[in-house]
C-alpha cells in the first residue's frame, strides 16, 4: 500500500460508505441500533473512557449503539489500583453515559483470572478469597438493577496454561479451583435480581486448535453449573474472528444453539474481523471484512436464542487490535480496520453487510 496515506484512506473508505449507504453518511441511514431491534436484537459496542471524552464518538455510539458494554472500566484492575480503594469513577461515567442516552449497559468482567494487579496475586489464597467475596459484593450491590447483564467470569478457560481442564490459570483459579466459577454466579444473584448473569468465553467461533480445545470444556462446564443450581442466564461468544485462521460457522452456530437448547440466551459480545491476511488494498480490505461479517452473522442469527450483537468498539480509531498492531511497529497505513465504522467515523461496507444480516434475518425470538 506504498504512497496511500491516511487522507486517502479516511476519504476512500468515507466515499465508499456513503455510497453504500445510498442516503449518504451513517449519521442520515437507519441505525443498526434501529434496524437490530427489527430483527429482534440489541445492537451496540464496547466503550471505553478514550471513546467517551471524544465528541464525535460520543455521537457515533449516542447514535447506533441501543446497549454498550465497558471495555475496561469495570475490570478488576482497573476498579483496584490497590487493595484499599475502589475506582469507581471511568465506570460510573460510562454508566451515566449509557443512561442519558437511552441505552442499556453490559457490566464487563467481573472475574477474569487475567490483568490481575500484582497486589493481588502477592495475597495468599484465603486472603484471595476474601477478596474475592468482597468485590463482588461492593461491585455488584453499586450497580445492581442499572445493567441489562455482567459478565460474571469472562474467558475461564486457556488450555495453553497446562492446568487440569484447561482453565485459565490466575489467581482465583490458584486460590479455588474451578468452584470460583459457580461462587461468583451464586454471590452475584444474590445481590442483583435483574442482571441476565453471563459466562463470556473466547475462540469458540474458531476452527483451529484453540477453539477446538475450547469448546467441549465449555460445553461440560455450562451442563455442570446447570446440573449444580447455578444461577446462570447466557453464555457469550466474543467472536474476535481471525480470517486466516479455519472457520466454519455453520458448525459454531450448530454448537451456540447447544447451549440455546439448555435454556440459555446466546449473546455475540466482542465481534471483530482481523483483517491481517487481506490484500492491502483498503477498498478490497473492507469488502473482505464486510463478507467476513455478513458471513458470520448469517449462520449465528439463525439462532433464535441470539439476543445481542456487539462489536468490540465501534470505530477502527478506537479499536484494541490498533495498539497491539502499533506496539508491534505496523506502519499506520497497514493497521487494522476491524470495525463497522473507519477513522474518520463514517460507514464502511461492514455496515451495509451487518444490516443486511439484521434485515435477513427470519426467526422469532
Ligand atoms: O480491549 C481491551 C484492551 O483495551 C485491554 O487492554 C485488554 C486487557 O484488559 O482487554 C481488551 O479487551 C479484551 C476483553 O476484555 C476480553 N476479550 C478479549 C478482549 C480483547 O483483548
């Protein structure tokens, strides 16, 4: 992509997006948000506080999104710089962010053995426990009956950390085994009586040997809190898709509606399309991550039991898949455009093929 700088890629990809929205920029079309309730679903995407304080993505989310969610602002270490204080603040902002807008809020994670401060993982076990009680229960009594649903463990599993059953290895798998799990759903219901209380896991959606080692442990552990009692409402797939990695939808869809025939509501958490292994050009690099998306959304809407489609963000200026790509030196005419929406804010074809999968969509739920 020698010679293309930004300017032509903000002006390609804008031109491009008011030509498929025909009505011309997102701002005069439908919003997803509008065209998601259509099909049944919640339309919206990931927030965080860079996000919230910039004007024109306020107004982007303000416009398309009917639920956010908090990238990171209600994780544990984000909430728990040290052991005596909670902050509350980035969380509290986008809450009323979401509330002045009309919009419902997803509580994103309240245990993750990921990201955890090293103050914490310094504690010993019985000490993490108490820990563990203890936010949960400040956490979830400050926001209960405000959140349409929390991730209450996100990611529990990660074979590649070599513990028996594939969990994610951190300090409250260190501290309890794998009954955190089912303790953190019971202490939440206990507390909120509203929030639909969600297990979010990763690399499901996926083919490769990753997803493949996924998916039956979460298949057996959803079976056993189900046989157990515990109080659990859905289950969410991130749905990061990596394009050069095996996919077939079809079979991911047959095994989300798995969990649909137990009961559970299937919610698309953290959608986004890599777009690594599409050529260079910008115009194709969207086409490509518009068909991935339409694609995608095909096979998982079949589903009747799919409530929710998020992306992670909504915008390609805002996107976790930039800084990764940034750190790891990309020049910026090569970083990612992952998102429904480019840098300068404006449609891309994603956003045509996301509401064509909304409007195609045929079930009941
Ligand atoms: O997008 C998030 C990024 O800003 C954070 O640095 C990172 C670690 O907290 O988490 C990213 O979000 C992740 C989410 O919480 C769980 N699923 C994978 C997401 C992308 O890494």
């Amino acid at each position: 992509m020698n010679g293309i700088s930004r300017r032509d890629v903000i002006a390609g990809a804008a031109a491009g997006g008011a030509a498929l929205l025909g009505a011309g920029p997102a701002q005069a079309s439908e919003a997803l948000s509008t065209l998601a309730a259509r099909a049944g679903l919640l339309f919206g995407g990931a927030i965080d506080n860079v996000a919230r304080l910039d004007p024109g993505m306020t107004r982007l989310f303000a416009q398309q999104a009917g639920i956010l969610v908090t990238e990171n602002a209600l994780k544990f270490d984000y909430l728990r710089p040290d052991a005596e204080r909670f902050e509350f603040g980035g969380a509290d902002a986008i809450a009323a962010f979401a509330k002045a807008n009309g919009q419902q809020l997803r509580g994103h994670t309240l245990i993750w053995n990921d990201n955890a401060p090293d103050w914490l993982k310094r504690r010993p076990g019985r000490e993490v426990e108490r820990i563990f009680d203890a936010h949960i229960d400040r956490v979830v009594e400050r926001y209960a009956g405000r959140l349409h649903s929390w991730d209450v463990v996100n990611e529990p599993f990660w074979p590649m950390h070599g513990k028996p059953g594939g969990y994610r290895d951190g300090p409250w798998l260190s501290a309890m085994g794998p009954s955190y799990i089912a303790r953190a759903f019971r202490r939440v219901a206990a507390i909120d009586k509203t929030a639909r209380l969600t297990l979010n896991e990763a690399f499901c959606e996926t083919n490769h040997e990753w997803g493949q080692g996924i998916r039956p442990r979460l298949r057996d552990l959803v079976a056993k809190l189900q046989d157990d009692g515990a109080p659990l409402h859905a289950v969410g797939f991130q749905a990061h898709l990596l394009p050069h990695w095996p996919y077939d939808d079809s079979a991911f869809a047959a095994y989300a509606e798995s969990f649909a025939a137990r009961g559970l509501d299937i919610y698309i958490t953290e959608l986004d399309v890599n777009d690594e292994a599409y050529p260079a050009n910008v115009a194709e690099r969207d086409r490509r991550v518009a068909k991935r998306y339409g694609d995608f959304l095909r096979a998982v809407l079949a589903i009747a039991a799919v409530r929710i489609v998020m992306t992670w963000q909504l915008s390609d200026r805002a996107s976790w898949l930039r800084d990764i790509y940034r750190r790891a030196g990309k020049p910026a005419e090569k970083l990612p455009r992952p998102l429904p929406f480019d840098d300068a804010l404006k449609p891309k074809a994603a956003v045509e093929a996301i509401a064509a999968a909304f409007a195609a969509r045929r079930v009941t739920p």
